[in-house]
C-alpha cells in the first residue's frame, strides 16, 4: 500500500517512539477493511513498539491509536490519507 519512500520516511519518524503504541483495528470483510489491515500490517511492521489488535467498534473499517494501560486514544473511520496519516 505504502511506495518504498513513505515507508522510509514513516520509519525515520517511528523511530522516536519511547512507548508502547496500539493499533486497535475494527474491520469485517470488505475490500476496505482489507486496505486498512495492509495499512495497519505496515505500520506496525516498522517499528517494535507498535502492536496490531482487532477490536469491536460501531465503525467498520476504523482504528483507534492506543497507549496501553492509559485511557489516551484517538480513533480514525476509514483509512487515514493525505494530512491524516
């Protein structure tokens, strides 16, 4: 989903992360939800800090950006593009 360029750079900036991070993903079958784990699989892939759950939400496709153990969350309906992401 990402070009070799924005996963660098997304790399570089994940490289600052100090704490624990999770991505928790609310998806069912579409096409969509399919973009979105790619995404979210992406992500979490560059960085150790950042986990991947799957979470029950009334909005599908979204996420929800955690920190464990903190009630701190943001959440995102529909895949994050442009100035979102």
């Amino acid at each position: 989903m990402l070009d070799a360029t924005l996963k660098a750079q997304m790399k570089a900036y994940l490289e600052n992360v100090k704490q624990p991070i999770e991505l928790a993903a609310s998806l069912d079958g579409g096409a969509k939800s399919a973009e979105l784990r790619q995404l979210l699989q992406e992500i979490v892939e560059a960085s150790d800090k950042i986990t991947l759950v799957e979470a029950a939400d009334a909005r599908t496709p979204s996420f929800a950006i955690n920190r464990p153990g903190t009630d701190i969350s943001v959440r995102f309906a529909g895949i994050p593009l442009g100035h979102e992401f």
